[in-house]
C-alpha cells in the first residue's frame, strides 16, 4: 500500500509541474500564488524522498543549496536593481529541482506511472499547440516576445497567456518532447502519438525561433533512425559535414530558396535569420540580431578574462555594462567567475552522471547524452535560467520512453 500511494504521490507531483509549466493559461494566476504553488510542491516532492530514500534526499538537497547559493550571487551581481529576490531565485532553483526530479521518477517510480505522465503531457501539448497556433494566425510574433529577447509589455504577456499561447522556454520544451514521442509511436503505433508530433513540429516551426527549428529537426533524425552508437553517430556527422559543404557551395542559391519558401508562409522572422546566418557565411560579417548577440558574448567573455578565478566584484553594477546577460554559461562564468562557475557546472554534471549510470536502455541512454549535449548549447546562447519548463522535459525523457 506503501509503494503504492508513494508512486501515485510522485506522479501527481509532477502531473502539476507539467500543467503549471506547460498549461499557458495557467499563468495568468497571480505571481505571489503561482510561485507558492511550485514551492508548496517542492516540499511535498522532498517529503516523498526523505521517506522513500535518505541518501539520495540528502545528495539532492546539498546539490540544490550550492546552486542557490551560487545563483545568489549572481542575482546581487545583475538582477538586485530590476527584479525581486524570488522571481529570479525560484525559477533557478527549480532548474535543479526539475533535473532531480526526473532523476528521482526514473529511478523510483513504476512503469504504470511512467505512463500515466506519458499520456498527461501529450494531452497538454495537443492543447497547448492547438492554442498556439490558433494564436499565431493573428500574432505570429507573440511566441518571441513570450520569453527570452522579448521585450513585450506585462500587459501583452497577459493577453498572450490568456489564448493559452506558448512562450519561448515551453517551445524548446516541446523541442526536447519528440524523440520520446517518436519512440512511443514506433513501439505502439497509436495514432495519438503521431497526431501530437505532427501538429506540435508545425506549433515549433511556426514560432519562428530558428534554433528551435533547428534542433527540433535534428532530434528528429536522430530519433526516427534509430542512432544508437557513438560510432553511427560519427558517420552521421560525416555525411552532414558532405552535405555542409555542398550547401556551402551552392549557399546563395539555397539560402535564396528557402528565405523565399519562410517569406511565401508568413514566417518573416525564420527568414531574417537565414538571411543574416548567410551574410555571416558569405562575408564573415555579422548583422542585426547575430551581430547584437555576439558583442554580447564577447562582453560576458571580455569580463570573464579579465577576472577569471573570482568574478566581477561590483555587486548590481554589471548588468549590460560587463555582462552581456545573453548567454547562461558566460553570464554564469563572468559574473562570479571560474572557481564557483567551474562548482556550478561540476554538480550539475554530477547529477547528470548519477542520472545516465542509472538508465539501462543503452539507446535511451545516448539520446539522453544528445540531450544534455543540446540542453548545453542552448545555455550557452541565450539565458535560460528564467525557463527551467525546459529542464523538467529534458530530465522527464527516459521515463517516457520506459513508459511503454
């Protein structure tokens, strides 16, 4: 009875973590309400592992107190003047509350429950795409300003939320979603598993968010073909090295042809990019969004080599002037600098160890490292401590994919 209410306790935990983080609407409740719901069941998540494991509670506990004592930090260093203590803190805690949590379910939960979670989130995401894209057809620009870059009014965020729109972490969420849909649909051929593929790819394309895009589209290969080696995937970077240099042989032909195929769809924002993404191919000169980005890199790296064991030491001072608050890893590293930087990506990486020993399925076990592999470039281009929606999915994905 014990194993019984304790599987239910953790599927339940987790069936509300994926509907505050994954149901739009949702957060339209008020932040002070919203951020104690997550709170609230934070502690019920860590009352089920104090019961069920002592060890690993306590693993967890240490791993999350480093991390909020780290992104502390860098809160007084960039964020005091602009935003309140919770509203930064919390959503970056959460980032490894969710990385533990998906550890924890793989690991301790059962297979009934596994997919009882399988199936909550592909209701969410069919909603939620619909919704979407419903939305999109009057405000193709609303996912971008839903997020990271956006610099859209509380006002509009609102309004967004209220037709149950994505933002931008929930779209690379999905992103990370489709491997383990296309998994669960070639084991049990459900109809429902395609459909969710099919309309949450088109939700991802049209939101205009290349890199999105970009990602969805290789999670896809790797997934549909089955690559499940190490040495498999060296010949697939091979071939994708061939093809790079055709592509780049023939660029301006190509790059022409598919900026005209997004500007003919309406997706103008996919087409600047590839424009600018030419432009930087073609004559090594960066534009508008690529330019404006990589200064900002640069200013995060500038300042990191300039204090590289300790950070920059004027609190509430960095923000656009020594930071470039553009990119998680560099932000991370110039702001509090290489000994606690290097702390905060050693735990994070202890977890993910922790984590992969324990999953058997030797092909689920290298999506999960392409995940990871993902998870870090994403960090690395854009400031994703704001959207741990992402992390709960990427950690979620091996016990999808045990569900059936």
């Amino acid at each position: 009875m014990y194993n019984v209410s304790k599987n239910i306790g953790i599927s339940l935990i987790v069936a509300f973590f994926l509907m505050l983080e994954y149901l739009p609407v949702i957060k339209l409740l008020p932040n002070h309400f919203y951020f104690g719901i997550r709170i609230f069941l934070t502690i019920l998540f860590f009352v089920i592992t104090i019961k069920n494991n002592f060890f690993e509670f306590k693993k967890y506990i240490a791993i999350i107190l480093i991390a909020v004592g780290i992104e502390t930090l860098v809160y007084f260093d960039n964020f005091i003047r602009i935003l309140r203590y919770d509203a930064y803190i919390i959503p970056a805690m959460l980032c490894f509350i969710y990385a533990t949590m998906g550890t924890y379910f793989y690991k301790y939960s059962s297979r009934s429950c596994k997919k009882f979670i399988l199936y909550f989130i592909v209701i969410l995401t069919l909603i939620t795409s619909v919704t979407t894209l419903n939305g999109l057809i009057d405000f193709p620009l609303a996912v971008r300003s839903l997020g990271n870059g956006g610099n859209t009014l509380i006002f509009d965020s609102l309004f967004y939320y209220g037709k149950n729109m994505a933002g931008w972490g929930m779209i690379y969420g999905f992103v990370f979603l489709l491997p383990s849909l296309v998994i669960n649909y070639k084991k049990t051929r459900k109809i429902i598993f395609f459909i969710t593929i099919i309309i949450s790819e088109v939700m991802i394309i049209s939101s205009q968010i290349m890199f999105a895009i970009l990602f969805s589209i290789l999670l896809l290969y790797v997934s549909i073909f089955e690559i499940k080696t190490y040495t498999k995937m060296i010949m697939i970077i091979c071939l994708l090295l061939v093809i790079f240099g055709i592509v780049f042989s023939f660029r301006e032909d190509i790059f022409l042809m598919i900026m005209s195929f997004f500007s003919n769809v309406g997706n103008e924002k996919s087409a600047l990019r590839l424009s600018q993404l030419y432009m930087l191919f073609d004559s090594g000169m960066a534009t508008g969004d690529a330019d404006a980005r990589f200064e900002l890199y640069m200013m995060s790296f500038n300042t990191f080599l300039d204090n590289p064991i300790f950070g920059y030491d004027e609190s509430g001072e960095i923000m656009y002037k020594n930071i470039g608050m553009h990119s998680q890893i560099l932000d991370l590293f110039a702001s509090v600098g290489g000994v606690l930087g290097g702390c905060w990506i050693g735990i994070f990486f202890y977890l993910i160890f922790d984590f992969v020993k324990s999953i058997l399925d030797d092909r689920v076990r290298f999506m999960f490292v392409i995940y990871i592999a993902l998870l870090f470039l994403l960090m690395f281009l854009n400031p994703t401590v704001f959207d741990p929606e992402i992390f709960l999915l990427v950690f979620l994905m091996p016990s999808f994919v045990d569900a059936n």
